[in-house]
C-alpha cells in the first residue's frame, strides 16, 4: 500500500487538484494526505467532502507540508503528487502491481498542452535529467521508500526542494524512469510565454547553483502568475 501526499495551496479552480480526490477516494490501497498551507479559497472544503485526510500548516513552505505528510504517512512507500498533475491509470495500476520492487522512481512526463518545444522539455525532463543526471522533479510524481525519508527529510527551502531532495536519495540508488504516463499542466508555459518561461527557469536554475537565497528565487519565479502565491 503506499500513501499518496500532496501540498495544496488555494487550488479550488485548479482542475487537477478535483481529479486527484477523485481519483483515490474510496481505493484502500492508497493512503491521500493533503497537506494545506493555509488557502483562502474552498480548498479544504473540498478535500474534506472526499474523506481524504487533512493537515494544514500555514504560512509553510511546500517542503514543510510534504515532511508533515511523510511524518503521517502510515504505508511503506510514499507517492508525493504534484497538485497541478495526474497520473495515468496504467500508472496506478504499475502501482499497485509493482510498488515493492521500487525504491525511488518517477513517473514518465508529458504536458496537456501540445507545442513542439513543450514535447522538447518533457524528453529532456525523462530522458537527460532523470536518466542522466539523476535529478527528479515534483511534477513526475515520485515514487519513494519511506524509510529513505524517515532517515533525512526534505530540505526546507522555498524552491528547488525536489533538486535538493534528489541529491539526498542518489547517496541510495539512481531514480528509476517509469514508463507509465503522468500529464502535467502547462498553465505557467501558456499563461507567461512558453519560451519566456523556459528562459526564466535556465535563470532561476542558475541562481539556484550559485547559491542565491531560495525565497528570492521563488520571487523572481512566482513574479506576474497567480499561482501558488504566499507558497
């Protein structure tokens, strides 16, 4: 059995966050921890209509509320799910089929939103950061032993969390590339420019490697969106 985690933050019209509560209530092999940072809007309201289970944690950082889920976690392995994600149900079946030979993996990546350069970042994303340089992002929807993370949990910083996080896990294996489907929303792409986002994250990863402070990259990142603001 595994316990699913995910970090909200007013993600009422977020369509995906409504596909994942419906997606695992009422399976029992799926634990659903949602872990809120203190949303203005109906998130809450929502998780608690699905009989998921609910921690909040305001004003937290999005590693905050995952290491507060991982800490709850009742199952041997533990799924942290992107909220503006969904996995395949091939992928959720490969889950239950599988999730005792795995130890750290990641779901194969894909946007919902269909642009040739798009289809160039999910194949870099799969193919040379996960296969290659042993880097996963949130947005694959890894698959973890919990024991890993009971040992040292997810470095608290505002950005570049999963970054930090897969650095930990190489010390135990590499990340296995799964070959089931998850579909990530291409709202930050569209609604900003697909190449002036793309720009904007080679900048914040450079920012990243020269050691800026994390929350005056998560600005720079977060800067004209309205998404996970205060996140």
């Amino acid at each position: 059995m595994i316990s699913v985690i995910v970090s909200l933050f007013n993600e009422e019209k977020n369509p995906y966050f409504h596909r994942l509560l419906t997606q695992f209530k009422n399976d029992p092999f799926f634990e659903l921890i949602c872990v809120d940072g203190g949303s203005r809007d109906n998130t809450q309201a929502h998780v608690h209509q699905h009989d998921a289970i609910l921690y909040v944690v305001e004003h937290s950082t999005r590693a905050a509320r995952l290491n507060l889920g991982i800490r709850h976690a009742t199952h041997p392995h533990v799924l942290l799910h992107h909220p503006r994600s969904a996995l395949s149900s091939e992928a959720l079946t490969f889950l239950k089929q599988h999730h005792a030979t795995l130890d750290w993996a990641a779901f194969t990546h894909q946007f919902d939103h269909k642009h040739f350069f798009l289809a160039y970042i999910s194949w870099y994303s799969n193919r040379v950061r996960v296969q290659k340089k042993n880097i996963v992002y949130l947005d694959h929807c890894m698959i973890i032993k919990k024991a890993y993370l009971d040992k040292q949990t997810i470095p608290d910083i505002a950005i570049f969390e999963d970054t930090a996080l897969s650095y930990q896990l190489q010390s135990y294996c590499k990340p296995r590339l799964l070959p089931s489907k998850v579909t990530t929303s291409a709202i930050r792409f569209l609604d900003r420019g697909i190449f002036k986002q793309f720009f904007l994250n080679q900048w914040i990863k450079g920012l990243y490697r020269l050691g800026i402070n994390p929350k005056k990259i998560n600005k720079l990142y977060e800067q004209h969106l309205n998404l996970n603001q205060d996140n």
